[in-house]
C-alpha cells in the first residue's frame, strides 16, 4: 500500500507539464529510431545522453527511458510491414507478423501488438512498483562480496550471452573493465594507463565511449544503406477477428508473465523473452501449424514479453545498480552522468526521482498505444524517410554531444577514437554492447573486490563463508547454462524458421 | 603457402596489444602493505584483467586460424571505402575547424561535403540542407539547451 501511494505521488511528478513533455519526446524520438533504419535503441539511446546535461536528473531519465521503451514499440512497425526488424527483440515478429501483412491484415498484426506491448510494459510497471521496493531493501545488507558476486554476475551474463561468439563476448567484456581502468586508482591515486595525456588522468568519460562505439561506429557501418522503402498500402482494421480473440488475449497474458520474469534476470533480453512465448505459445495452439503463417498469437505474445522484459529490466537497474541490457547500461551511465548512484539506496535517498521515473513509464506507454493506434500510418511513412538524408545531421548531434561534456575537442577526437574502434570491433564481430556494462561497473567491481579481500584472511574463499554471494554465484553458472541452452535453440529457430532480413543495429 | 586473413592478422594484432598492456599493469604495485597487512594494489585488478584478456584473445586467434578464412575484409573496398574515407575526414575536418570558423560556419561545411560529395546530392540541394541543419542545431544546441557551442568572432 505505501508503494502505491509513492507510486502515486511519482505521478504528480512524472504528469507534472514539463515531465510530461520530456516523456512525450523520449517515446517519439524512440519510436523513430525504431522505424528509422540504421540506429538502434542503444546508439539512440547513447547518442543523445549529451542533449540531457542540461537537464535536471529527474527529465534527463525520463527522457532516455522514453527512448528505450519507444523504440520497443517502433521496432515492431519494420517487423511487420517490411520483415526487418527495428531490433532483435523484434525479430520474432517478423515470423507471424509479416505473413499477416502480406494477407492484407498488418493492421490487425500492429494493433495486437500495440496493444501487447501496452499489457506487457503495464505488468513490468505493477512488478516495479510492488517488487523493486522489497528486492532494494533485501539488498540494503548487501556487503561488498554480495555486491562483487552480483555485478560480476551481471557482467559475465551479458557477455556471455550478447553475440556469436563466448570469447568474443567475453573479450567486449573485459575490455570495457580495462577502459574503466585508465585514469587516477582510486585508493593510492597512481595514474594507470593515461599513457602521459593530462586528458586520462580524470579517467574516460563514459558519453565518449558511448557515442564513439556505440553511435558512431553504428552510422558508419550503416553508410552503404539505402532504405528507401515504401509502404503504400493504408493500415486499417487493426482488431482481430472475433474467433482470434481469446488466444490473443492469453498469449498477450502469458508473453507479459513471461517477459517480468526473465526480464528481471540480468542478460536474458527481451529478445530471449520473445523467444520463449513464441515457442510456449505455438507449443500450446490447438494447430502448431499456422505459425509461421500469420497466427495471431505469434505476434500477441512476443510483442506481450519484449515490452515486459524490457520494463521488468528496470528492477535490477533500480534495486541492485546491474543492468539487465544493453540499453539499460547506456540508462546507467545516464544515472552516473547526473550525480544518481542506482542501487537499494536510490529508493531511500531519492525516492521522488525514482517514483517518477517509475510513474513516467506509465504516462509512456499510453502515449505510446495512442500513437501506434491512432497514428500508425503516420509511423508507416517516415520508415521512408531516406537514412543518406538522417545520417550526416545525426553525426553532427554526436561531434556535439562528445564536445559538450567539457567544451574541448579533444573530446571530440578520443570519441573519434573509439567509433573507429568501435567500427572495427563490429566488422570482427566482437559485440560492442558488453562494453558499455563493463565499463560503468568496472571501478565498482574493482572497488568491492578490494574491499572483500581486505575483509577476508583466506583470499576468495571469504564467498564460501557468505551464503547470498554464494548464492549469487552459483545462480550466475545456472542461468548462463540455461540460457547458451535458449540461445543454441534461439538460433536453429532462426536458420530454419525465419526469412527474416535481419541486419539489426543491437550494439 | 596461404596468406592469414585480415581477420587472423587482426586477431593477432589484438593479443600483441593487450600483451603489452599487461606488461604495463605488471609496473604498477600488485599488493600494497596497509596496517600491518596487505592488501591489492593499484595493480592487482589490471594485472588480472589483462591476463585473462590475453588469455581469451589467444584463444580468439586460434579459433580465427582454425576458421581458415582468407578474404574477410576490416574495412569495405572500392566506392564504400571511398565514402567512409570522406565521411570519417569531413567529421575530422569539422573537428579542425569548429574552433575558428565558429560551429555553425564548420557544420555547414562538413554537412555540404557529406551530402554532396558522400551522397552524390546535387550542390544546391545539399547547400540548403546543410545550412538549414547548422543553424537548426545551433539555435536548438545554444540557444535551447546552453551548449557553449564554438563560435567565430561573429558570434556564430
């Protein structure tokens, strides 16, 4: 009952005109990098961090959490209408979503999963509110080996899970905790690594690191692509049929429940959360048949379970400071960039600003139904816009942003800098996205280690000593098993199943 | 005898980097003496991270080897090559002039070249987006949001 009540109170703040504003313009910039080609929800998302410094923390979040979840809603429209999709958590609609367009009923594939999409981000919310609160306060007696075992938990995770390759993912991993390195060491103040540039001594700045490999290195990869498309076919109709209606309605429940629960595990993406409605889904149809061929409940689902996971990724940003994604990982750096340290404390400490946060993401997701039912023919014609046309004055908003951070273009020149490493990272299909993990919770990973080894007399055996951390542990290999296990099966899905033209801009 | 694949050359470039990393984390001190006992370092969490990243990027090179692919290229080849060249310079070029022809003066330029030049828009299309962009982002950046653009001794 006290969580709904500061839950409402976040609404004041959140429904507040200016926030709304801020909310109404992250869901729009969002949605269209979502339809645009080229620039995914985490180079969208790093790109114009810079644009919220002069922001207060409370709009700065608002605004970049409006991004993350718009683009959720904006990658389903290229699913479904040109069988690309805005980004991984959307491939799997492609699968159902875009036979139904060729039948003429795109409208019915877009408005069930707007509306899925709407019904899976509003349970992730109810999960936030009653959950985080609870799981903040078990974490308050976290000590530093409980919190070393869960960011090295959540860091392992995300590497060893995001993209082709485990070394290369783990090198993406260990490589963004080396950047994390440079700079002064916090307890003895020896320089490591600047290499003689006064410019490193401070440490590198995160907004560099992520506009550089994240935006930059994305837009150059992406120069050759033309994407002048058209979609002339008007989007009408958008319910189901009446014999439709109950399947949609207990695959969009089930993809919801489904998406909460694993979006809560750090590295088990909406993209895998997708995957695992469709599969339950199409295991419990009457006629397995249909999918594949324009079953509802194919787009219902997924659609249902990306938008919870990524809403239910929010709990172990906001509770324990772990993102679970990619995107989260830019959202955490955000919150580092504005003076907010995300753990059990943010609840205590800065309970306005987390409530609103919170309550902005329902304030979202209405704007976001509104948009994708009402004006989804309006999203339809901008996917032509072509990207020669978007992605010049897009380069010259990150030269901005990296410059804006202390007004010096040597700035400029380190972000340089990693969009060519960045770009080359890609072309050797080392994921990018754990960097970014890596990287903000680098110096805290280094930090608690020390911390645990001076509190122990026995070395790393202290864990065997501290039952969560352990625990933490141990959960850790479980999850990473399980989930090589969706993943192995996530990719014969999509060798046999899916025509998919997936060239998706994930990080 | 083959020639390894840009992909193995790179690989092994990555390992000879992270190598000579870990030299440098081997400068720093590994464990520290504090009250009477010690504890890590400033260089105890480098020279473990370093490890395993030389670790895994050998094992990186072996698989790479192992895949026995020749002609993966880093970078693109031909007309692609030729337009990140000249979009990557036109960023540079903006970078070196910002801070005495002013951002906007610099931005123009560097969208004209882009669009021009790199997109094969026509000149007088090309000069009007790129004006039009500029200003747009300088009033939006300078005067909306307080970013310190650069700027000429105009002002702008």
């Amino acid at each position: 009952m006290e969580n709904l009540i500061l839950f409402l109170q976040g609404m004041q703040t959140a429904f507040a005109p200016m926030n709304l504003l801020f909310v109404l313009v992250g869901v729009t910039i969002g949605m269209l990098i979502g339809v645009l080609p080229g620039i995914g929800p985490v180079a969208g998302a790093a790109l114009l961090i810079p644009v919220t410094y002069g922001l207060d923390p409370t709009a700065a979040i608002i605004l970049l959490a409006g991004i993350y979840y718009g683009s959720m809603y904006g990658g389903t429209i290229t699913s479904v209408l040109l069988n690309i999709p805005g980004d991984s958590a959307s491939v799997i609609t492609t699968m159902d979503g875009h036979p139904l367009a060729k039948q003429g009923r795109a409208g019915v594939a877009l408005g069930v999963a707007a509306l899925g999409s709407f019904v899976g981000s509003t349970l992730a919310l109810l999960a936030l509110v009653f959950i985080a609160p609870a799981l903040a306060g078990v974490a308050l007696d976290f000590g530093p080996p409980e919190y070393f075992a869960a960011m090295l938990t959540g860091m392992l995770l995300i590497g060893a899970l995001i993209g082709k390759s485990l070394v290369k993912g783990l090198i993406s991993t260990f490589l963004g905790m080396a950047l994390a390195m440079v700079g002064m060491e916090p307890t003895m103040g020896v320089a490591r690594f600047n290499f003689g540039f006064s410019e490193l001594l401070g440490g590198i700045n995160f907004v560099l690191i992520a506009v550089g490999i994240f935006g930059l290195s994305q837009i150059l990869l992406n120069l050759d692509t033309k994407a002048i498309v058209t979609v002339n076919e008007r989007i009408t109709g958008m319910r189901p049929r009446r014999a439709e209606l109950r399947g949609t309605t207990t695959a969009t429940l089930r993809g919801s429940i489904i998406g909460v629960v694993l979006g809560v595990i750090p590295a088990i993406s909406a993209a895998v959360a997708s995957l695992v409605s469709y599969a339950t889904e199409k295991r419990l149809a009457k006629d397995p048949t249909r999918f594949g061929r324009g079953a509802v409940e194919g787009v219902a689902g997924p659609e249902s379970a990306n938008n919870a996971a990524a809403g239910a990724s929010m709990i172990p940003l906001l509770t324990l400071g772990i993102p679970g994604s990619p995107t989260t990982a830019i959202l955490l750096g955000a919150f580092m960039i504005h003076g907010l340290t995300p753990g059990p404390t943010l609840f205590t400490d800065e309970p306005e600003f987390v409530w609103a946060v919170i309550a902005s993401l329902l304030a979202g997701n209405v704007i976001l139904l509104i948009f994708n039912i009402k004006l989804i023919n309006l999203w339809a014609k901008l996917i032509q816009l072509p990207y020669p046309l978007l992605y010049p004055a897009i380069l010259a908003i990150a030269v901005i942003g990296a410059y804006s951070i202390n007004y010096s273009m040597s700035d400029v020149v380190i972000t340089l800098v990693f969009a060519a490493v960045g770009y080359v990272m890609r072309q050797l299909d080392f994921p990018v996205a754990p960097i970014a993990l890596s990287f903000v919770l680098g110096g805290n990973i280094e930090w608690t280690l020390v911390q645990t080894l001076a509190m122990s007399n026995d070395g790393l055996l202290i864990f065997l000593g501290r039952p969560i951390a352990l625990g933490i542990l141990i959960a850790c290999v479980a999850i990473a098993v399980i989930a090589m296990a969706v993943r192995l099966y996530m990719r014969f899905v999509r060798g046999k199943g899916s025509d998919a033209n997936v060239s998706t801009p994930v990080g | 005898m083959r020639k390894p694949g840009s992909t193995v050359v790179a690989s092994g470039g990555i390992v000879v980097m992270f190598a000579a990393l870990l030299v440098v984390a081997l400068g720093y001190p590994y464990m520290v003496e504090a009250r009477g006992s010690s504890r890590p370092g400033p260089g105890f969490f480098p020279v473990w991270i370093l490890g395993i990243l030389v670790a895994l990027s050998i094992v990186n090179l072996v698989q790479e080897i192992r895949k026995r692919v020749t002609e993966t290229r880093i970078l693109p080849s031909g007309q692609s090559l030729l337009k990140l060249v000249k979009v990557f310079g036109s960023v540079v070029l903006f970078v070196a002039l910002a801070p005495f022809a002013g951002f906007t003066i610099a931005c123009a330029l560097f969208l004209f070249l882009i669009y021009c030049f790199a997109n094969g828009f026509g000149w007088l299309r090309s000069a009007g987006l790129s004006v039009g962009i500029s200003i747009a982002l300088f009033v939006l950046f300078r005067t909306l949001l307080g970013v310190q653009l650069p700027v000429n001794a105009l002002g702008w």
